[in-house]
C-alpha cells in the first residue's frame, strides 16, 4: 500500500491535498466503482463498473481514512463501509438499491 499519505482525520487541515494525492495513486480498478478514474470523475453513461453513488467523495474519503489506520497498524487493508448506495449498471445487472 503506497498510496499512504498518513492522514486517519477528515479534520487534518490538508485533508484534501491528502485525498487528491491518494486518489492519484488508488488503482482505478477500486475507484471507479466508485464513479472515479483517479482524480476525475467520470460521467455515469460512459464507465462500465461504476456501482456505488458517491457524488461528494464521502465514502473514498472515508475509504482512505480507514485504510490508512490500518496500514499504520500493520494490519491487512479490509475495511467494512456502510450505508453504500447501490446505483443501477446495466451492463453488470446491477439493480439500484438504498443501501447493502
């Protein structure tokens, strides 16, 4: 996990230069799940794996908060989120639905 920056706090006052350089080095295989290539999001009708609605970065951001403790504490990176907002995908028969 290189993409480390170190930031566990949503209030660290460079919280979001933090996230953007995390965002820059996250494979785009996990972002754009969440509707993200890297820094950039991407329109919905053009991404094929884009599942999750997270307009506001929230979960990623939360994503790295907690990805970033358990690195620090030497654990494996497996982090439970909640409250994910399922989006429809078509193209992986995907249905919407409020949270899983």
């Amino acid at each position: 996990y290189k993409a480390s920056s170190g930031c566990k706090d949503l209030k660290d006052p460079n919280f979001n230069y933090h996230f953007t350089e995390w965002l820059k080095l996250m494979n785009p295989r996990l972002t754009c799940l969440f509707g993200y290539f890297g820094i950039k999001k991407i329109n919905v009708a053009n991404i094929l794996n884009h599942v999750f609605w997270d307009p506001d970065q929230d979960v990623l951001k939360e994503l790295m908060v907690k990805f970033n403790t358990l690195y620090e504490n030497g654990q494996p990176l497996i982090a439970e989120l909640k409250d994910l907002e399922v989006i429809d995908n078509p193209f992986w028969g995907v249905k919407a639905e409020q949270t899983q």
